[in-house]
C-alpha cells in the first residue's frame, strides 16, 4: 500500500467520559502508534483499531482519561528493519510493501519535526535559510528552550535561574541590603538620588538637583541668573529653560539662545527684553496663554487631480478638490491693488490668492467632436444651472452640450486609453424630450443601447464605455429613435474621479456663493512704510516683477495658461513668482510660491531681502468672509466688531455655521516669530488677531511688527490654509 502524506499526529483534551480517541493516519501495527497523557508516553491501558487501514482507526482506553488530560497520539515507527530477504527466496509483494511503507513512515516522522511537510513548521531549532554560520540566527519559533545548563564559557546562552542569581549578587551594597531599596529611599538624605554621581556642567550653579537633572530639566531658581542657566541647558541640548515662580520679569536684556520657557502658570512681563527666544509654554503675556507656537502638522486628506484655469486675463482659478463634499476654487489675481489714500498704489506685477470659493460639483470633459453627422448637429448650448447641479447651487460655469433632432446622426470623439479595458464616460444632457433609444460604439463596435430620457432629476447622465485598445480609440453616439439627442462629451467625470493624462478640454462647475475668503482686502503680506506713510506689497501696490512667474505640475515646468478658459491638470501645482516691493527709498526683494498638493489645502511660502523702515509688517493675512463668525481654535469665541485678540498662537480655525449647508471650517497655520528684540513683535499679546468688519470681512493679520517703527532686512515665512 501506498504511503499518502498525513498528519501523523493528534492531540485531543479529555472530557471523562470518552473512551476513544480517533488517529487519521496509517499505521501496519498497532506498535506503530506512540500514545501520551499529559505527555507521559502509556505503556499499555489501551488497545489500537484501523491497523492496516490508510484513514486510521481508534485508540481504544480501557479506562476514560480523566477531564482536561491532554490525550496525544503520534506515529512513531521505530527505526529499524525485521525483514530478512534470502538468496533465491521468496519475494512477496505484502513483506517488501510493508518493509518499504515503514521506511517512508520514518521518513515523514523526520519531516515532521523538520517541518518539511506542507503548512508546517519546524519543530527544532534551526539556521534560517540564508544564515551561515558565524552569521546566522537558531529559529525557537516563540517556544521556551528547556532544560538549558548553567553557562560557563563567555558566550554560553543563560537561564532563568542564573541570571535571578546573578542580579542578586550585583544588586547588593556589600552589606546585603539590595542597592534598589537605597535608590528607592525617598526620605534619608542619604539615599536616593544622592547615591549617583554627577559632574557640574558649568560655573555659576548653586546646586541643581540629580532628580531635575535626570528628567532632562534646568530650572532658572536653581542658578544665579538667567544667562547661566542658558548657558547650562544650552551645554546639555536641552530646548527648555524651565521656571517655577508665578511672575518672571527681564528688566535686562536676555539672549535664550533659541531656548523655549516651560513655566508653572507664569506671567511673563518686560518680553521686549527676551531675544531669541523660543517656544512658551505653561506662560501668559499680557493675561493671553502662549501654549501653541509655530508651524505643525496637520492631518493629511487626499491627493486627487487639481486644475489651473485661466478664467480672465487678470485672474488665474485653481480648483482642488475640498476636505469633505464639494470643491474649492482658490483665485489669483494679477495687478490687482487697492486705492486707499495710505496705499502706494500703482503696479502690482504678482498673482495673490484673493478670493477662495467653495464649490458644489466639477465636471471635466472632451466636447469638442472629432467626426459628427454633417449638418445633423447644432451649435454648443449651456445647460441651466437648475438642471445641471445640486441644489442650493446660485452660480455656475455651464455645462455645454450639442444637439440633434436627425434620425441616425452620429457624433465620436478619439480618446486615449493606457490599456485595453480602460473604463470611461460619455455625458449626455437628459431632458422629458430626449431620444429614447442611443447606441453606444466602441472602435465600430456596439457595447450598449440606453434610453436618454430624463429619469428624476439625473439631468447629467454618465454613459460608461470600455476601451477596446490602447492607444486611441473612437467613442461613438448614434441616435436611433425618440426625441433629441444632447451630447455633452467624452471622458466625462467629476474632478474627484478624474484620474489625469486624458484628453480633455472643457470643465464646468457649480458656485454655492459661499466665499471662504473675500477679495476686498490684502492677502498673505502687507507692509507700512514709516518715511512715506503708505502701505506697499501685496494688493497695496508697489510690487513689480523681477522675472516672470512660472508653474511647475507634478515636477515639470509647464507654460501658465494665457487665453481665457485654457487650462492645466495635475495632482501637484507650484506657482513661483519673483518680484520687487518698493515705496520711496524702502525695498525688499520678494521670492514667494504657492503650492497646491494636498485636497483642500494652500500654501504660502515666502522669503524677502533688503532694507525697510517699517512700524508693521503683516506676515499672515487671510480676509476671511464676514460669515465666518466664530472661532472654535485657539479657543472658542464669537467674533465681535473690531480687534479679537487671540493670544501667541499659530494655528486659527474660524467656522461659519450659515444654513442651509454644512458648516465650513478655515483654518490657518503661519510661522510665530520670537517675542521682542529690535523687530518689537509687538503684536496683541505676542499673537495673532482677526478684525470683525461689517459688511467686509472677519480678517486674521499676523506678522513680526506692529506699531514698532523697525528696519527690516530679512524675512522669511510661511502660511497654510485648510478648506474644510
């Protein structure tokens, strides 16, 4: 008989009252079958069935195992041979069958612990399959090595018990009273924290204590001025100084270093006199809390297609794809400046993020036909807004269509496909009149018949096609009966289904008239010149081009649109600009990019050289829709008319809860700049504030200056806005 590959061994747990206990394997004598209780292999007090059966039998107790015994059978064929063939003898298929069965038993109880069968593991320890030796690791396969001996060369491995031993004796002063109990004694001097070592890392100290040492702390009251404790954090790289006192004052100047201060609800007076200093926290200025500083991160939403429209010859549009439901679309306008009395006015050569408006749909497509029916076809038409996109939708950039009454006309379009199987959409406008009966063709073959007639309100009806090619392939229309037909285009899809590098050459979308940010104030930067009394950057005019602006999508300089309603798509867009801004004898070259790559978010970076007598310079703009009329970050808060001071913060959520939609978050992050030195950062409480104007806007301003008459000469910021 054949030997087939089996599990050779069985493990049960008793319950009492069982007698037999089945083993699946086969075995040529019962004397085959090794059998444990609690894995103590039984001698007898059993009897075996099935011997000589390929399935197995029973192993039949004379006595039930008690409940919860760990009953284990296994085949374990002895290693040896009884049979002995004679010269010229007999030769009988049974013995020789027998003989041979026994030796592939042996063999599979070898794999068995080698693990060589299918879906086992080994059961021994061994080198994994690329070790050699000297470099190579022994696989317990998360089991216990019992039974090790006490180690004695150097490299011997260790037990249990040796290494308990061993602790003992090293965790001992000498005296036998454990050295753990004596750094655990919090209460004789001692003990504890006096039992370790410590150098001094410097002149000047009185005496920090190991404990405050060992948690990586220097405390201010531990030394005898400001400047050695710096001086011994700064020794240590630490990025804190750490106070207890309730109120700190800095009647002198002091340089932190770059060091933050952690305080115990500390009140810090005379700020002008901290230079260089970093983060605060557990610290009020001015009453105001100064828990959160600096740029950080912000939870990452997705990375779908993106599209730079050139909507006019001064505005430049990119929609991205909103966190949450909707779209945004975050617009540029050039040579865009104000015309207050204190403005400089006159050029502003740079593309600034102006208005931001939430969006309800964007649809991308192929109108444009590359074969039609001659004379079958009218004109490009628009679709009303009412029929086209979701409710609640005020304005809209249309969706254009083409119709035909003619029985039998035919519209195509070519498209690229990366593969055969690629899957894509024909938009066709769906009215009570349209055709009854369309056929859809694929490279001159049929793939399906659809009605375009409207069913409810679906007034835009995606039609999918497979390709059958890559490469190009033809995408045709052909209208069999029934009313007219409204092609829209191919490759129609909305922006967040968009995969890219399609031929596409039209977009429409839908406005809900709800602007995140207005375009009646200055955005992102603004300074006001001392010597002339005029505010220069930005919209306030004075900002001419040192080099032309260029765009980069996905990594590739790419010309920026220049004819109304062209366009570009890419998941990552950078728009560089160069520029100068100059009021009177004032100027600062200003390098800046605005970069769109994450869904929903904007960023500002910004880099200025030169020289400017300045008494404020605003590094974080953002004339946010007079809606937008609470704050839910840094703390909760309605916004009131004039200045709402914040306190020294860099990370601002406004919410505007107007039905009937759902609420819209914005939120900014900006660089914080040091408190005091010779820029005064004199901001409300070292911070930011938002102005409430009625009628205008709830605007965010930031910057390093304000009414602290300063020259300036290098800056460097950033700024972020998340469409929510």
């Amino acid at each position: 008989m054949s030997v087939p590959i089996q599990n050779t061994v069985f493990s049960y747990v008793a319950n009492g009252s069982t007698s037999n206990f089945a083993y699946e394997c086969y075995v040529i004598e019962a004397g085959d079958l090794a059998v444990y209780l609690d894995d103590v292999k039984q001698a007898g007090g059993y009897t075996v069935t099935g011997v000589g059966n390929v399935s197995g039998g029973d192993v039949v107790f004379s006595t039930n195992p008690i409940a919860l015994t760990v009953v284990r059978i296994e085949r374990d064929v002895a290693i040896k041979r009884d049979t002995q063939y004679q010269i010229l003898g007999d030769f009988r298929s049974p013995d020789v069958n027998n003989d041979y069965d026994r030796l592939w038993m042996v063999l599979q109880r070898v794999a068995y612990f080698m693990g060589l069968n299918p879906g086992q593991f080994s059961r021994v320890l061994m080198l994994g399959p690329g070790d050699v030796n000297g470099a190579g690791a022994y696989r317990s396969m998360q089991n216990r090595i019992q039974d090790l001996a006490n180690p004695i060369a150097g490299q011997d491995a260790v037990n249990l018990q040796t290494l308990l031993q061993k602790i003992a004796e090293f965790s001992t002063d000498g005296t036998g009273q454990a050295v753990m109990q004596l750094l655990a004694d919090t209460t004789s001097p001692t003990n504890g924290a006096a039992r370790i070592g410590l150098n001094l890392p410097s002149p000047g100290s009185v005496g920090p204590n190991l404990h405050t040492r060992l948690r990586s702390e220097i405390y201010r009251e531990e030394y005898t001025s400001w400047q050695a404790a710096v001086d011994a954090a700064v020794s240590l790289g630490l990025g804190y100084l750490h106070v207890r006192s309730a109120t700190i004052g800095f009647p002198n100047p002091v340089d932190m270093k770059g060091l933050g201060i952690i305080g115990n609800q500390t009140e810090l007076q005379n700020t002008t006199n901290l230079r260089n200093v970093g983060p605060l926290r557990g610290c009020t200025v001015r009453g105001y809390p100064t828990d959160v500083d600096f740029i950080h991160g912000h939870a990452t939403g997705g990375v779908h297609q993106k599209i730079m429209l050139r909507e006019s010859s001064t505005v430049l549009a990119v929609l991205i794809k909103r966190r949450g439901k909707g779209y945004v679309k975050c617009e540029h306008w050039y040579n865009s400046f104000t015309s207050n009395p204190t403005d400089t006015g006159g050029a502003s050569q740079n593309y600034r993020a102006c208005v931001t408006r939430f969006l309800s749909e964007v649809y991308v497509y192929k109108h444009a036909a590359d074969f039609e029916t001659a004379a079958a076809w009218g004109a490009s038409a628009n679709v009303l807004v009412s029929q086209s996109f979701p409710t609640g939708t005020v304005t809209a950039r249309q969706v254009k269509y083409r119709s035909t009454s003619t029985l039998n006309a035919e519209i195509a379009w070519n498209v690229d496909a990366t593969a055969v199987g690629q899957v894509g959409y024909v938009g066709v406008y769906c009215t009570g009149g349209s055709a009854a009966s369309v056929e859809l063709y694929v490279n001159g073959t049929l793939q399906k018949t659809f009605s375009a007639v409207l069913v409810g309100t679906q007034y835009l009806l995606p039609v999918r096609y497979e390709a059958t090619r890559a490469g190009s392939n033809e995408v045709k229309l052909k209208k069999v009966s029934g009313g007219t037909l409204n092609a829209i285009g191919a490759e129609f899809a909305t922006l967040e289904n968009y995969a890219g590098k399609r031929t596409i050459d039209s977009i429409a979308y839908g406005d809900y008239d709800r602007d995140y940010v207005e375009g009646n104030g200055a955005s992102d930067y603004a300074f006001f010149s001392v010597n002339q009394g005029k505010w220069f950057g930005s919209v306030h005019g004075g900002e001419t081009e040192r080099a032309a602006p260029y765009l980069m999508v996905d990594g590739d300089v790419t010309t920026i649109p220049a004819a109304t309603d062209t366009f570009v798509t890419g998941q990552h867009m950078r728009l560089q600009q160069t520029t100068t801004m100059t009021t009177g004898a004032d100027s600062m070259d200003v390098d800046s990019v605005y970069t769109y790559f994450e869904d929903g978010v904007q960023a500002f970076d910004c880099s200025m050289k030169g020289s400017a007598y300045v008494s404020t310079a605003y590094t974080a703009m953002s004339a946010t829709n007079e809606d937008f009329d609470n704050v839910t970050l840094p703390r909760a808060m309605s916004i009131a008319e004039g200045k709402n001071i914040l306190g020294r913060h860099n990370k601002v959520t406004q919410i505007n809860r107007t039905a009937p939609l759902l609420p819209l978050n914005l939120t900014v992050m900006f660089t914080l700049f040091p408190m005091g030195g010779p820029s005064g950062a004199n901001m409300g409480a070292n911070g930011p504030y938002i102005s409430g104007q009625a009628g205008a806007y709830n605007k965010l301003y930031y910057g390093p200056v304000l009414d602290c008459p300063t020259t300036l000469t290098e800056l460097g910021f950033s700024t972020v806005r998340f469409y929510e």
